[in-house]
C-alpha cells in the first residue's frame, strides 16, 4: 500500500495528462455504450410509431447516433494518443528521477548486487512502472467513471436493474480478478521462482558448456534444464486458463445482465410500467456497459508484479549512501598532497579486512607505483581516494583535510582516473572521451589518444572518432577499449592522475609504448601507478608493494626492481616455489565486458 | 480475449541494448518474411492445438448469432406479441445455454491456444539448447551469454501470443465475419450490403497505414531499445561518470533521450493508432448507418421488428474480429522481434566435435595425435595450422608459448570443444569425428583456465555428472585438491550451496574446486588449462603436488603459462603463431635458452613476484 501510494505521488505531477486521457477514455466508451443503447431504443421506437402508425421524432435520436459513432470513433483515437502521452511524459520524467537516485549510492551501494542482476531486473522494474498508468490506473479510473455513469442510467428507468446489474459488475470487475488473484497465486509464484530457476540453469548452460561437455555425458543438466522449462511451461499454461476464465468470466456476467434486464424489464413492459422502447435500450447498455470492466482482470493481474518493482525500486534508492556528505563543505584547495594516514578498510560482509594500516602520501608532481598480486587491495585504494568509499579506521586527507570535509563531486574534479573497472558507453569515441572534457576541441581529443597509443586505430575506423564503441566497448578488442579509457584520464585536467592497472591487455611491446605517452603526458601530474607488471615502474619516484591489503615493501625504484631483476627467471630458478602470479592469458577479455564466457579463444 | 487488449506500446523485446544496424527497406522486407517462416515452421507441433483453438473460437461465433438471434425473438415477442416470458420458456432456457456454452468455449479457445504455444516453446526451446551444444565452448566465447540467455528464456516466451493469439485471430478475422454476413443477408439484404461495403475498406485501410508504420514501428523498437539501454549504460557506468564529475550532466542527457523520445514516439503513434482508428470509423459508422436504415424501414413498415433487432445485434459482432486482429498484430510483431534472436543464435556457426557412435577402443590408458591439424575460424582467423604431434599413453606434454599461440585451440581439439577445419584429431587411433564422444569424455579429466561453479551444492559440483556421488571418493579429492579446510569451515560441508558463479568461493577456491573435480574423476587422460593460475604460493606448491600425483601414470595434456607447471612434464612443445616451433625436454630447451626470453614472454616474471623475494 505504501509502494503504491509513492508511486501514485510520483504520478501526481502528471496528474493533468493523467485525469485528461481517463477522461478522454470513459467518454469514448460511453459514446460506445450510447450508440448501441440508443440504436436499440431508435429502431423498437421507429417500429412501434410504424407499427401504430404514430409518428414520432426521429430528428433527434438519429442525429444523436451520428453524433454518439463521431465521439466514439475520435474518443478512441484520442484515448490512445493522449494516454501515451501521459505515459511518455511520465517516463521521461521517472527515469532522469530514477538515475539522479542512484549518483549518491554508486558504486558502493550498489556493489553486493551482480551487475547482471542488478541490471535485468532494474529494467523490467522500470518498464512494469512506466506501464503502471497505461495498463492499470487508466482502465480502473476509466471503468470507474463508465459505471457510475451507467448505472446512473439504469437506475432511472429501474432501481432493482441498476442493482443487480452493478453488481455483476462488480463481481466481474473485482471479484474475477481476486479470484484470478487466489487462483493464481500459486502458479504465479512459481512462475517466478520457475523463471528464476530457469535463468540459473540457462547461465550454467551456456557459461559451464565446456564443464557439462566432459564431466556431464549423460546430460543430466540438460535433463534438468528441460524439466524445468517444461515445468515453467506448465505453470504459465496454468496462470493463462486462469485469466482465460476471468475473461471468459467478464462475458457471462455481461450476457447474465443481459438476461436480467429482460427478466425485470420484460413484465414492466407488458404491465405499461415501462416505455416498450426502453427494453431493447437497457439491454444493449447493460451488454456494452461490461466494455469497460473488461480490461480489469488483466490490469489486476499486473498489479502485484508491479508493486513488487515498485518496492524493489523504492528499496534500492532507499539504500543508505555509503558515504556521507558534509553539510558544510569546505572548498578543494587547487592542489596539495593526497595522503591516506593508517588508513583501513573492511568491506560489509567480508571476514577480514581489504586495507590495513596504509600509509601514503602522494605531493605534488611525485609519481608512487603500486604493485601487488591481484587482490592485494590496489583498487581498494582508487576506492578511498575518490570516496567511493570512507576508510575506517584511519583517513584520506587532501592538502591537510580530511576529504570527508569536502563535497566528493569536488574532491574528484582534483582526479583524473583510469579504474580497473572503467566503463566505455555505448556510444562514439568521441562521445566517450567528451565525458571527461565536455569542450575539449577535436585537436585535443586527438592528443589524448595520440599519447594513449590509440589514435593510429581511431584513425584507421571509417568513422574516425564517431566510430560507434557497442555496449561496454563490445567492438574493440580489450587492449583498446583499455587505451581509449586511458586516453579520456588523459583528457581531464587535474592535479592528481591515478592509473590502475592502464595497461591490461597490451602485449609487451605497446604497453611500453602507451606508457612512455602516458608518463610524458602527464609530466606535471602527480601519479598513483597500480599495476602488476614491471613496465613503467623505473619512472616511479616510490614503490610500493602490497600482498594482503597491507604494505609489505617500500622503497625507490632502483632498490626493489633489483629484487626482481632480469636474473630471477634463470634456469637455476625453475620449479622454484617463490614464484608467484601471472600474466592469465585472457585478460583482455576480461577487461571487457565480464559477460563473454571465460573460456577465451585462441 | 484479443478485443479485450488494449493497444499497447510495444515493449522492448528484450536484450538490454540492441543496436539499430542500417539497412535498405527490402532488406527489412526479405527479413520480416524470413523471421515469420522461422515462427510459423512451428505449425506442425501446435497443429492439433490450433485445431481445437480455432474450433472453440468457432462455436463462439455460432454462439453470438445464436444469442443474437434468441434475445430479438424474446425483445419481439413481448413488445409486439405482448406475450409473456413464460410463453417462451424454451427460448429462454436455450439463451442461457448458449451464454454457458459460449463462456466454456471462450475459455475453451484459450486453453487450447495456450496448449498450442506451449508445445511450440517446448520445441523451440529444445531445438535452441541443442544447437548451443552443437557451438560449443569455443563458438559460445564470442558470444554475450546474457544475450542469449534473454533470447531462450524471455525470446522464447514471446513467440507464445503468435501461436496463442495472432494465429487464431487471424484466422477468426476472416472466418467469423463471414459466418456474420451468411447469418444476416436472409433477413436484411440491407444491412448486410452495408456490412459487405465496409468490409473491404478496413483490411485494405489496415494494410495501407499498418505498412507505413510498421517500417516505421520497426525503428521505434529499437529506439526503445536504445533508450532503455541508455539509462541501463549509463547506471552501469555510474562510476566512471563520478569519477568525471560527469553524473550530473547524464541525468540531463537521461531526460532528454526519454523526452526525445517521447516526441518521436508521438509521432510515430500518432499515425499508427490512425490504422485503428479508420477501423473504429468504419465500425461505428456503419452500425449507425445499419441502425438509423432499419429504424426508417421499420416506420415505413418496410420490415419487422424481428430481423431488424437481430441484425443491430449481430452488426458490432461483424467487426470485433477484426479488431482483435488489429491488437493480436502486436503479438505478432514482438514475436517478430524476439525471432530475430532467436535466429541470430540458430545460425552461429555449430563448431563443436559431434562425434560418431564408435566406442573408445582400447585399454583404459589414452593416447592422443593429431594429424596436420588446422584450425581456421569463421571471420578467418586461424588459430593452428599445420600442427601435428603424438602424446603417447600416460606421457605427459606442456604447451608453451605467448598469447594467441594456439594452447587452448590444441586443448579445445582435443576436447572436442571445436572440430579442426583440416586435419584430424586421434584418440587411441580413431578419429574423434568417428568416436562416441560421450564414451570418450567419460575418460577425461578437465581443469579449464576459468572454472565454472554451476548453482548447486559443493558435492554436485565436484561430481557434476552423477546424480549419487560416492562419499568418500568427494573427501578423498577435496583433500588432495586441498580444499579440506574451506570444506570444513563450511556451515552445511560439502552439501553447501555454491551459487551462481562461485558465490561464497574466492577465485582461488573455485578453482581448487575445478581440480578436486579432476580428481574425482580420476580419469586416464588428464587435460589442465593454467592449472595454478588463481592459487596463492602455499597452496600452490600443494596443489602441484597433488597434480603430479594426479599426472603421474596418466596421459596428461597441460597448457603452461608457469615454469612450475612446465617442470614436471615429459615433453614441451613450443608454440608460436598457430604452429609448432621446437620441442623437447624441458631440461632440454632450458639448456638451450629456449624457455626465457622472447618466445615464451607468459613466463616473464611479473611483479607480483617481488614480494615473494623480498
């Protein structure tokens, strides 16, 4: 109820169009309900004054049926038009409100949930309330507003037919569909979990296909897989006949009125009580009167779906921010030293923590690499250092304040940041770039990639810079979308410039390459380099080593490439058990998209 | 059913981001055409269903002129015979039958119709996994599992109001109209006229508009499509616009691409609801004519009463199956739609070993050769060419060389993962292609580079084949895969779930996993990709421990990226560019210099290293 009540008040501004195509759409059905009511009265009245030879004013009614097929026929178009109207205007509204929502929550807040899920629920969600107008408001306003008008009708020729005909009414309109309600509940939640189930098997289907081809011969997976799609099959047959016989439902109880009118109307007539013309009349509008009751059981049975996304929404934006923000911002110095001062980190849930005790500090113009096997707590860093996240214990601090006693967003215009995780939108190159300079010039854009290494293929495109990247960079391979990412950090001017891991997925050779660009590039920038190979470390003013979350080595680049020299990979090594990590062969790949099966190509 | 519909706005068929690709009309044309073949070869399967749908569907068009019929005989006798209902009992008890048979066999037309298209599901369904095995791993690489994934559960689903609703429909369309117009000539040759005058206008008028729009409709899917992958895009990228400072400027950008939106779609939906709204224009206006016709004859005592009230009766029902063709047209076009995906997935190219019915010959010990294989993909890539060599039963060979050499391509041959475009692949002696390849992955055990947890408990994870795995045989490998002590902090053991990708195990445990797998199976032939790829350094000593025992009197093929893994093996072949470029010994090619270097940069050290000697 609560759900439904904050969606109806993020209605409410659209109210206007709202009111206008309920309206618009209960006067076209009862311009339907009069044509047929009145054609029926017009022709047993034209047929009674013939057959007494009376004569009897045909001017009006028949003017009135003309009239009466002209609403309807425009009501109808009307209706449609100005209910998507509504309907688009909401949308257009939802969705800035919708995403402006998630800002404070990403991505911390957002994190314990599978991107995957997060997303193919988030749009079904959002879809299921965008339709909430069109599909359920409209038809039970609408039919609202037709009965009462109709039954007021009734009422005035015969009370004990507006009664019993309102009833009907109300059995169909809301006592079908709860029974459709309980009926389906069951099947209904199965569906759900069927769906679900059935996703699961999907996934595992596909992703674990080379799995299932040694260690399953007997297809026993498969065997599931189908008994769970035959199953899911089933159970919406189930939920089908369930509104098959709602709907059928809406048809008896329209032709019962029907038979009831006839029942009551019938011996009035022949006791005088009622005009003779009227039964014909009352019959047809109580048959048409169910036009409007008709689309109930449909419109309740989206109800529950739709008030769980409504509550699944209203949950995920009520999430706590994982950082606060201060309600008196001091303003970010122009430049300074980014230090983090024992700083810690645990993340909910985890059973240790992910940074322990880090201490740092990057002034400016110095360059610091970080290395560490994956896992280490690298990107945990970035984490810290742009807020996603608040250290505990211990703090970050930018030119001696603490960074919690800034505004975040201004905090971060002091970065410029290439994440492990960084996102290219499915859009243009230049697109892309343009989100970390919204005016840079064409010229400017080109020096980017040029130092990134990438412009020769930018170059080389059709479309050059609106050249078209895909969803999540899909088509470039994940050397350059990791370039083309590195290209817009270079874009943004800021003081402090952080690389994680920048060069994943080049070979050896262009990786020294981009680096060389890069660390020209950004000559006046302080750097924080996360990376787990040896390429561009010798640059570093600092290097730090961590293993576990913790630093477990510091020094200058000279003393700890030494310990990793050329000779470690000697003969005399082989088999040697302090080697550790690797270059895994796919990483390009996985520096893409993440929804590609893990089994790489050659 | 369909009449009841209300026009909706079409919903994206899914696939959270499908792109508009440029096309010539006739290309669409060729397509649609194409697309409805691939949905209506399904007719066979749901024949029977059909039938009784359409039959039912039938009955209620024979109902309604019946109804029609007894109600203008009731309303005529009692205002122009003035006789009582109960003089006309018989008539009226036969009215209510006709409202009861008529609620059965509207809903009996719906069951039937669901029934239709739940068989066809249940075929397309089928069809569809077969032909995911039929690509297998290797083909599926390229593919966006999510996408396809959409595309046999919710594609799928979608082409269920085709067979439910469009077909039945459209059929209906044509058949009950006549049945109306047969029903109302003998008593008012009049009407039926009329009705038989507009008639022709409103398919004409539909196929006129609806083809304009429906080009047009086409985009506006897509652009739907797009819009909602814009927002689902954007949410994704929600930190790298933060770290921009960029999440701002996007919430304008959302709202104006929902708002051009709107305004294209208006556009668009103003001339598309014009179809529907000729169709009302005919209906109504011709009841109208129908009605203020009869009345003026029934003054004029031109007709009786009777067959004018039945024939007023009958007229809406001439045209409501027409609209409900006109909403079950959007049945079609979403199933349309999702029969794009649908096909898309039906013709990637099937790369995976089929096999034959041979049963591995042989004693239990495997010996494995490949014969000149090349191996060249659809978009041309070759990943071998010209490679052959022998493993001999229970030797065990390494593959080394860089990124992109061909390691996992000779593993995935050997797997029968992917056929060889040339050449041929031998187990004991028989060609793979000839082999019941079931029989022959039953001897097999596989440790892939990115083990796959499948939802499910630990133990049927370790045992992914069998629906009883052996007790002790489970303890035994989680054990030597060293996995005992995760097993045991585990609340539920090995009967704990693990969900979705490995939920609740690190990396490095999921793979362990993948190993006490390997030992579980205990088979002759032993395939590992990177085997201790995801394993800190104390574990990994273990795990190699028990990998050389596992190794040991097995036939052992082992894609190397690490020099430990490489130490234990028999042989090393040098891969380079899809070909072989040296073999031997390991102490062989370290003599020789071969191993560092250039030629092998995966086994150049790598800084996480320095810890380890620091």
């Amino acid at each position: 109820m609560k759900d439904a009540l904050r969606l109806l008040r993020l209605m409410a501004p659209h109210a206007g169009w709202m009111g206008l195509a309920v309206l618009v759409s209960a006067l076209a059905t009862l311009a339907h309900i009069a044509l047929m009511a009145t054609s029926g009265w017009f022709i047993a009245a034209m047929a009674l004054a013939g057959a007494a030879g009376a004569s009897v004013n045909y001017f009006t009614p028949s003017a009135a049926i003309r009239a009466y097929a002209v609403v309807r026929t425009v009501g109808r178009y009307g209706e449609r038009i100005v209910g998507h109207e509504a309907t688009l205007k909401f949308v257009a509204a939802l969705r800035p409100w919708f995403f402006a929502r998630l800002i404070p929550l990403a991505p911390a807040a957002l994190e314990d949930q599978r991107s995957g899920d997060l997303l193919a629920r988030l749009k079904g969600d959002i879809d299921r309330l965008e339709f909430a107008f069109l599909r359920i408001l409209s038809p039970g306003l609408a039919a609202v507003l037709v009965l009462a008008a109709g039954l007021t009708v009734l009422a005035l020729h015969d009370g004990g037919m507006a009664v019993g005909i309102g009833l009907a009414a109300l059995l169909a309109g809301l006592g079908l569909p709860l029974l459709v309600h309980r009926l389906g509940a069951r099947a209904s939640r199965e569906v759900t979990a069927g769906t679900a189930q059935l996703n699961a098997l999907l996934v595992d289907h596909l992703e674990g296909r080379a799995e299932l081809d040694i260690y399953d011969p007997d297809r026993r997976h498969r065997a599931a897989l189908d008994e769970t799609s035959d199953t899911l099959i089933a159970r919406e047959h189930r939920l089908a006949g369930i509104l098959g016989f709602a709907g059928a439902g809406v048809g008896l109880f329209a032709q019962s009125s029907l038979v009831l009118v006839l029942l009551i109307g019938a011996p009035r007539v022949l006791a005088g009580t009622l005009p003779g013309a009227d039964l014909p009349m009352l019959a047809l509008l109580a048959l048409s009167l169910f036009e409007a009751v008709a689309p109930l059981p449909l419109a309740f049975q989206t109800l529950p779906a739709t008030l769980a996304s409504a509550r699944r929404i209203f949950d995920l934006i009520d999430r706590p921010p994982p950082v606060k923000e201060p309600a008196a911002p001091k303003p970010v110095p122009e430049a300074g030293t980014l230090a983090f001062a024992h700083a810690g980190l645990t993340y909910p849930g985890a059973s240790g923590p992910a940074l322990t005790d880090i201490d740092l500090a990057l002034a400016p113009g110095r360059r610091i690499g970080v290395v560490g096997s994956s896992g280490s707590g690298k990107s945990s860093l970035v984490a810290l250092a742009l807020r996603f996240r608040a250290p505990a214990p211990g703090e970050v601090t930018f030119a001696g304040s603490s960074i919690a006693d800034f505004n975040s967003d201004d905090l971060r215009r002091r970065m410029a940041v290439l994440a492990q995780h960084d996102h290219l939108f499915a859009a243009t190159i230049r697109e892309n770039l343009l989100v970390a300079d919204p005016d840079a010039s064409p010229e400017k854009l080109e020096a980017a990639l040029e130092c990134a290494g990438v412009l020769t293929f930018v170059a080389a495109q059709p479309e050059g810079l609106d050249t078209f990247l895909g969803a999540n960079g899909a088509k470039v391979s994940g050397g350059q979308a990791r370039r083309l990412g590195l290209a817009r950090a270079l874009l943004k001017e800021a003081p402090l410039l952080i690389l994680d891991e920048p060069t994943e997925g080049l070979d050896g050779e262009t990786e020294r390459d981009v680096l060389e660009g890069v660390l020209g590039a950004a000559r006046d920038q302080a750097l924080l380099f996360i990376t787990h190979r040896r390429a561009g470390l010798e640059a570093m003013d600092e290097i730090i080593v961590m293993d576990g979350g913790r630093i477990v080595a510091r020094g200058a680049p000279g003393d700890m490439l030494a310990i990793v020299g050329p000779g470690t990979m000697g003969p005399g090594t082989i088999g040697s058990e302090t080697i550790s990590g690797g270059i895994p062969e796919d990483t390009a790949r996985s520096a893409g998209s993440g929804q590609g099966l893990e089994q790489a190509p050659p | 059913m369909g009449a009841w519909r209300v026009w909706y706005l079409p919903l994206p068929p899914g696939g959270a981001c499908s792109l508009p690709r440029k096309r010539g009309e006739g290309r669409i044309a060729t397509d649609r055409k194409r697309l409805s073949a691939f949905l209506s070869g399904f007719r066979g399967t749901a024949r029977a269903d059909l039938g009784r749908s359409l039959a039912a569907s039938a009955a209620t068009g024979l109902l309604v002129i019946a109804q029609a019929f007894l109600v203008a005989r009731i309303i005529d006798a009692v205002l122009f015979r003035h006789e009582a209902l109960s003089s006309h009992g018989l008539e009226l008890a036969a009215l209510v039958g006709a409202i009861l048979l008529r609620f059965g066999a509207v809903w009996a037309s719906e069951h039937f119709g669901f029934a239709a298209a739940a068989k066809v599901m249940r075929a397309l369904r089928s069809r569809l996994l077969d032909r995911v095995e039929a690509i297998g791993p290797v083909g599926l690489a390229e593919a966006r599992t999510g996408e396809l994934v959409a595309a046999l559960a919710e594609g799928v689903r979608a082409v269920e109001p085709y067979y439910s609703r469009y077909i039945p429909a459209s059929v209906l369309a044509v058949m009950l109209p006549v049945a109306v117009l047969v029903a109302v000539f003998p008593f008012d040759w009049v009407s039926g006229l009329i009705l038989l005058a507009t008639a022709p206008f409103i398919p004409v008028f539909m196929i006129l508009i609806g083809r304009g729009t429906e080009a047009l409709n086409q985009k506006q899917w897509r652009r739907l499509a797009r819009m909602s992958g814009h927002l689902l895009d954007a949410v994704q990228g929600l930190a790298t616009l933060k770290a921009f400072n960029a999440a701002g400027r996007m919430v304008t950008e959302v709202a104006t691409v929902a708002d051009d939106y709107r305004r294209d779609t208006m556009a668009v939906l103003r001339v598309a609801f014009l179809s529907s709204a000729v169709l009302e224009f005919f209906a109504t206006v011709s009841i109208a004519l129908i009605a203020i016709f009869i009345g003026f004859r029934l003054l004029w005592g031109e007709m009786a009463f009777f067959p004018g009230l039945f024939v007023l009766l009958l007229a809406p029902e001439f045209y409501a199956p027409l609209r409900a063709m006109g909403t079950a047209y959007h049945a079609r076009m979403e199933a349309i739609g999702a029969a794009e995906r649908l096909v898309a997935l039906e013709e990637m190219p099937a790369l995976a070993e089929s096999g034959g019915a041979t049963p591995l010959p042989g004693p239990e010990a495997i010996s494995i050769r490949f014969e000149d294989v090349r191996l060249a993909f659809p978009d041309g890539r070759v990943a071998l060419d010209g490679v052959s060599f022998t493993i001999g039963a229970g030797e065990t060979v390494a593959l080394v060389g860089p990124s992109g050499a061909g390691k996992s391509s000779i593993l995935s041959l050997a797997l029968g993962f992917v056929r060889p475009t040339s050449g041929r692949v031998l187990v004991n002696g028989v060609p793979l292609a000839e082999l019941d390849l079931a029989d022959v992955r039953r001897r097999i055990a596989y440790v892939p580079q990115r083990p796959r947890l499948f939802a499910g408990t630990l133990a049927a994870n370790i045992a992914p084949g069998e629906a009883a795995p052996d007790p002790a045989r489970l303890v035994r490998a989680v054990a030597d895969a060293g996995l005992a002590d995760v097993v045991a902090a585990l609340p539920g053991g090995l009967a704990s779930d693990v969900g979705e990708g490995g939920a609740g195990l690190s990396g490095g445990q999921a793979h362990r996993l993948a190993v006490a797998r390997a030992f579980y199976r205990a088979a002759p032939l032993v395939v590992l990709d990177e085997p201790t790829a995801h394993l800190d350094r104390e574990s990994e000593a273990d795990v190699q421990t028990a990998l050389s025992r596992l190794l040991a009197g097995r036939t052992g093929l082992v894609a190397a990226h690490r020099l430990a893994s490489v130490a234990g093996a028999d042989r090393i072949l040098v891969l380079a560019a899809g070909r072989i470029v040296t073999e031997g010994t390991p102490a062989h090619l370290l003599r020789h210099g071969v191993l560092d270097g250039d030629l092998v940069p995966d086994l150049a050290p790598t800084i996480g290293e320095a810890e380890a000697a620091g």
